[in-house]
C-alpha cells in the first residue's frame, strides 16, 4: 500500500512539475511580414530555442512593414521585425519605438528583393536600371523600405526620382500580382515572391537590391514602454532569435560572408519551404542575408534617417541615436 501511495505522489509530482513549466512560459506575439527573411524566427521556432527561453511565441504575419510597426506601437504584437520604414522612424522620433537588433540586410550574393519589369515592360524597352526615369513603379507604400530601395537605385545611376511613377498597393502581395498582370512598368517584390514570377515566365528581373545598393533593410523593434519594463523578455527573444540566425547563416553563407550552400541547408529550406508554403527549388534562389548575432548598422540606420528627414517624411529632429536601445542592440562595427 505504501509503495502505491508512492508511486501515485510521484506522479502526481511529476504532473504538478510539468503544469507549472508550462505555466511560467510567457506569452508573446511576434509580428513581420511573411517573407523568406522570416527565416531565423521560423528556425527558432520550429527546433524550439524560443521554448527554451521559457517564450509561448505566436507569429503573427502581417502584409506591409509599415503595418508590423503599429501594431508593435499598439502593443498588438509584443516585438515586431520587418524592413525600416517611414513609418517607423515617425513613431521612433516621437519616442514610441525602440530598435533592439538588426535581421537582414541588402547584400551582395544574396536576394532579398528584386526589381521586376512585367513581359509588357520589359518588351516596350524597360531592360535594365538606367531605363526607370519616366515609368511607373510599385511599391506597397511611400514611404516604406521598397521606396526608400527605388531612391536608392535613382541615386546610384543619377536618375531623377522626380520623373518616376510611384503607384501604391499597400501591401507586398498586391504589388506581386500587380506585376503579375502587368500593371506597373517595374515592381519591387521580396525574393520568395519574385521566384514564383520569374519561374512562371511572368516578368524579368532587373536586378537584386542587394547587388546595386547594400543596406540595413529590416530590424528588431518593440515600443518603448515594452524596452524599459520587459527586459529579461527581450533578452530572451534576441537569445532565440540569435540561435536561429546562427543556423540561417551557416546554412547558407561561407565563413567570409559569401552565399554558399553549407550541409545544414537542406534540413533549414525544409524548415523554410513548411512556413512559406513553397517549393524548395523556389526557396534556394531566395535566400537574403541575415546578420548571425542580429547586429545593426548604425551607421546605416543614420543615413535612412538622414534621407526620410530630407524628403520630409519624418520630423526635422528625428535623432537616430534616440531610436536605438543600446541595452540590447549589438552595433555592426564600432560608431
């Protein structure tokens, strides 16, 4: 009788100990947009490095970077990632946002996004960069992180932004069948998507951003109030975050920094053709760089900064370094 009293207290030890780790897991909600730089967060959850830091993650994917930074502002979404926009450097200034870490990053050997030109386009004369003065272009919205990469490529070839159409579509799909059928004369469109289009024979690609222009395209942020009161949450969710990107990167990047298919990345574009539901023949020719310790380009950010308050985007006095959490941020080099 004894032993069976035993037994049965062991187990109910046993289930009492699983409830409560159960129970000090903590609930967050991660917001970016579905897109294969999503990667390291798809990895860190898929081999469990946000349960080891006692995180219950919940993605929630939105269609526009511009969407991921209200939300996050709202508190709809605990940390949001996407690319850095207008939008965001508004809400930084005004001291509602703080970026915490760095993701991807224009690169060369690397795609992240691309410059589609419609069949239509491309055979009325758009077949390269020097051709966009005096086209319409699509972006989801002004302001965002493809319009800022349209000012980019302008200022790499002396065009005159002036003479370009913009056309908005508000989110990344909407631009990606816009190309499709054919409505702009040139769409910006992450890789992932681009792939589909070009297997299809459905637009030619101008180019990969990452091989004209290299930037900071996307960052880790969270509001302001979650930076000073949630701490030991966000080290946790960079912790997860950095395991993933450590894979990402040994995945596909060689130890000098170059695109190269290592042993692991069969087992990570699984991972990644799961999450986006895509073919891993499509997947493999859209892998974008991610920085392995979720560093941040400083110095970058301060150029984007610099160039939003130019075009009046942001207010005159949008100071970078306010924007930026050093308690969590690793910088990219020595500011």
């Amino acid at each position: 009788m004894n032993a069976v009293r035993y037994w049965c207290a062991l187990a109910l030890a046993a289930c009492v100990a699983r409830t409560a780790a159960a129970q000090a897991e903590e609930p967050i909600k991660i917001g970016f947009v579905k897109t294969a730089g999503a990667g390291p967060l798809y990895v860190a959850q898929d081999r469990g490095y946000f349960a080891a830091e006692g995180l219950a993650v919940t993605f929630v994917v939105f269609e526009a970077a511009q969407i991921v930074t209200q939300a996050t502002l709202t508190g709809d979404i605990d940390v949001g990632t996407s690319g850095l926009s207008a939008a965001f450097y508004n809400l930084a200034a005004k001291g509602g946002l703080k970026l915490v870490g760095g993701t991807a990053r224009e690169a060369p050997g690397f795609h992240t996004t691309a410059f589609l030109a419609p069949n239509r386009a491309w055979d009325s004369g758009v077949t390269s960069f020097k051709t966009l003065e005096h086209r319409s272009i699509a972006v989801p919205q002004m302001g965002g992180p493809l319009h800022y990469e349209v000012a980019l490529i302008a200022a790499k070839y002396g065009l005159d932004i002036g003479t370009m159409r913009l056309l908005t579509f508000q989110t990344v799909p909407n631009v990606a069948n816009a190309v499709i059928g054919g409505q702009p004369d040139v769409g910006l469109v992450p890789s992932n998507l681009a792939q589909q289009i070009l297997d299809r024979g459905q637009a030619h690609n101008l180019g990969w951003v990452g091989e004209e222009t290299p930037w900071q395209f996307s960052a880790i942020f969270v509001a302001t109030k979650t930076a000073d009161r949630r701490g030991a949450m966000i080290e946790a969710t960079l912790r997860a975050f950095r395991k993933g990107a450590h894979d990402f990167a040994a995945a596909f990047t060689s130890p000098d920094g170059k695109r190269e298919d290592g042993p692991t990345a069969p087992a990570i574009l699984a991972i990644l053709a799961k999450n986006l539901d895509q073919p891993v023949s499509q997947l493999e020719q859209s892998i974008g760089y991610v920085d392995p310790d979720a560093r941040l380009d400083i110095k970058d950010v301060r150029r984007q900064v610099e160039w939003f308050k130019a075009q009046h985007m942001i207010p005159d006095d949008a100071n970078s370094a306010g924007m930026i959490d050093l308690r969590y941020v690793r910088p990219l080099e020595a500011d």
